[in-house]
C-alpha cells in the first residue's frame, strides 16, 4: 500500500506537467498504432523508410491494450506502469526471501517500496519496471525448481518469464545464464543428458516466447533480426569521432556525427531501417578497429555516469529526455550513494556469501553490456534490484546481532543433492 501510494500519488500531482518525449514518445506513438489497428508504425529513423523493429514489443503492446480498454489517456498508461512498478514489490522481496530467508525478504519488500529509483522507473512511459518484473519472476521461478527439482513446471515458468523479458529489452536473454548455472549445479550428479535436456528445456521455453516476433521481423523486414535492431544503432551513436572529442564520452545520436552521416548517405535517398542501422552499426565498428582502446574509455566514462560518481550532474542531464522531475533524479541519486555502499557490504555478511553465485552472473554481465555500450541513471535500475538485496542482508545481520536474534538460514541451504537417496 505505501509502494502503491507514493507511485500513484507523484503520477497523480504532475498529471498536467507530463509529455513524453524521447523513448517514451515513441512506445506512447507504436501503442497508439496498435491500439488503432494500425500494427507496429513505420520506422521514424530518419532518412530509413518502411517497417521498424526498432522498438522491442511488449510494452508498447501492454500500453496499447490499456489504450483499447480505456481509450488514448497519458494518465493511465502511467498508471499502468506504476502498477507494474507496485508489483515488482512483493516480486523482489519474494526473491529476497528465497535467497536471505524470511526477514531478508520482509526487510527487501519495505525498502523497494521506498526507493527512490524504482519509483522514478514507474514515473513515466517506460519499459524498466516490467523488464526487472519479469526477470526477476525466471530467477524466482529458477530458485524455487533448484529447491524441488521434480517441479519441472518451474524451469518452464523460467523460461517463459526469460522470453517475456527479451521481448521487453534484448538483454533479458542474459536471465539464461544463472538458470543455466543453477541446472548445472543441482544437477551436477546426474547424467549430462539430463542437464543438458534442462538446459534446452529452458531455452526452448523462452524462444517459443520469442519466436513469433522473430517471425514477423523477417517477414516485414526480409531480414533475420530476432528482436530489435536498436543494438546497432547504440554501437554507432558510442564509438565515433564526436563523441571521442567529448571528454564525458557522451552517446550522441548517430546522425549527429559526420562520419556516419555520410556512410549513410551512401545509402541513397530511401534506405530501410536495416540498412540505415546497419551503416551506422558498420562505422561504430570501424572506429573501434581503428581505436581499439576507446572502448575502455567508454567503459570507464559509463560507469562513472551510471553510477553518478560526478555527484548530480549526470542524474540531471538526461532529466529532458525522459523526461524526469529533477528532484527525483537526485534522490534516485541519493539512494542509491546509500544503499550501493550497502549493497557491497552486504555481500561479505553470512548471508550474502550463501547467495548461490550463479544469481550474481545477471548483473555482472548485464554491466559490461552497459558499460560498453550506453549506460546512464535510467540503465543503472536494471542493476539496482541485486544491491538491494545485498543491502537488506546487511541490515538484517547487523538487526540479528543488535536484538541477539538467532540467525535465520535461507531456505535453499537444506536443498538435498538429487543423488541423496534419502531425497529419492
């Protein structure tokens, strides 16, 4: 109920001051279009023409069933997302109970429906607070098989909240990777077809997810593009000359760059989207190839904006185009100088150690994509979820030892290996 006060009441008090610009325009423009009957619009990469895959599609669908239901209304689509924003409440701190025990999850629940960046993810019109939803449903439904392995329902589960979640942002594919770790640990002393039928289980639960909008792709876009071209369209807008004589390293638009601008306007009058980021995508690579130190720059220059290590200045910059109240940009900032610290103490305490290690193989790889790539405040909430728990671990400890309480193991620590016969 306070998650769900905070969230409606800010959507409710700046009703009339918010316009969506930037992303949030764009998923506002393809819901519209679905809504209408229109499908998935044309592409607004200028000069490409034709059908877009440049948005992955299912938060703008999402919006675009709120819009059929109740009509074109801003106010409600934010209203959706500050539901989805509220359910990842008790989502997280069902996590946190899995892996902490009872009070890690009750304490998890109570901080992430007071923190600042989670609130600012359900503020406006975008994707984050469904994307960390469902990955964090496939890592909960993951942990719960590796307690009750003859629940093979649960590693179908997984696998389909791991699908929902590329089709949200291409990087929820990286969610495959601690299920895959967990399937090789607790399987460990079975045969290897089994783990492998595992593996594949999972993967070919999340594709089957994937799949149909791979489909559509090639079929409107005669090109094999699993989900999204966005990818090349980053690479181009990070590794250029413009933004090497920037000394933040800052992500531009590509076409704001001469050098890509005139390998695309090799391209001709009217190239499709495919191609347009296809060229862009070509000269990102070139430069990296002719510096190949620069992506260490960058590496370095994101992190340090990811984790506003300049003080406010990067929380704010991106305030226009999100487009995000300042003050809740900085006290997104705050919380997380708060619990970030905690976050990486947490790991050290009896219970951040028992944190089975494959869960830490998501955020960790989910950094350097962003670190190589783009990465801002609004990228850093996909990371946040894991400092929090880390953060209500060293909290309960340091709770357990102020009240002499007893300490509260984790459910999985009793989890019998399957080749146990007294767990046969």
């Amino acid at each position: 109920m306070v998650a769900l006060t905070l969230r409606v009441g800010i959507i409710i008090a700046t009703r009339h001051g918010y316009v969506p610009v930037a992303d949030s325009l764009d998923y506002n423009r393809i819901a519209r279009s679905i809504s209408s009957g229109h499908g998935f619009g044309n592409t607004v990469l200028a000069p490409a023409r034709g059908p877009s895959a440049f948005r992955p599609p299912l938060y703008p669908a999402l919006l675009a069933a709120v819009y059929f239901v109740v009509g074109y209304h801003i106010v409600a689509a934010r209203l959706f997302t500050a539901m989805v924003s509220t359910a990842f409440v008790p989502v997280l701190g069902a996590l946190g109970w899995q892996l902490g025990g009872r009070r890690v999850g009750l304490v998890t629940v109570y901080l992430v429906a007071i923190y600042p960046p989670f609130i600012m993810a359900g503020y406006g019109l975008q994707y984050e607070v469904l994307y960390l939803t469902l990955v964090t449903l496939a890592l909960l439904a993951a942990l719960k098989w590796r307690d009750h392995p003859q629940r093979s329902w649960l590693l179908a589960a997984a696998g389909v909240c791991t699908g929902l979640t590329v089709l949200c942002r291409e990087t929820g594919v990286l969610a495959l990777l601690p299920i895959w770790a967990l399937i090789l640990q607790r399987s460990k002393s079975t045969s290897w077809r089994l783990v492998l039928g595992r593996g594949l289980g999972v993967t070919a639960c999340a594709a089957i997810v994937v799949i149909p909008w791979t489909i559509r792709n090639a079929v409107t876009m005669h090109q094999f593009i699993p989900v999204s071209d966005s990818a090349g369209w980053a690479i181009g807008g990070q590794y250029n000359p413009t933004v090497a004589s920037d000394n933040l390293d800052l992500w531009v638009i590509p076409d704001l760059d001469p050098s890509t601008v005139r390998r695309v306007d090799a391209l001709g009058p009217s190239p499709t989207e495919p191609q347009l980021i296809g060229a862009v995508q070509a000269e990102g690579v070139s430069y990296i190839e002719a510096h190949p130190a620069f992506p260490l720059e960058v590496a370095w220059d994101n992190t340090v904006r990811m984790f506003c290590l300049r003080g406010f200045y990067d929380a704010t910059i991106w305030a226009p185009y999100a487009p995000w109240p300042a003050w809740l940009l900085k006290l997104s900032a705050l919380g997380f100088w708060i619990v970030g610290p905690l976050g990486a103490l947490g790991l050290l305490t009896r219970y951040g150690r028992q944190v089975p290690r494959a869960i830490w193989l998501f955020p960790v790889f989910l950094y350097l994509v962003l670190a190589f790539t783009v990465a801002d405040i609004e990228y850093r909430v996909e990371l946040e979820p894991f400092f929090l728990l880390s953060a209500a671990m060293l909290l309960v400890t340091g709770y357990e030892r102020w009240a002499g309480r007893a300490y509260e193991p984790p459910a999985f620590t009793a989890v019998r290996d399957e080749a146990d016969p007294i767990h046969q």
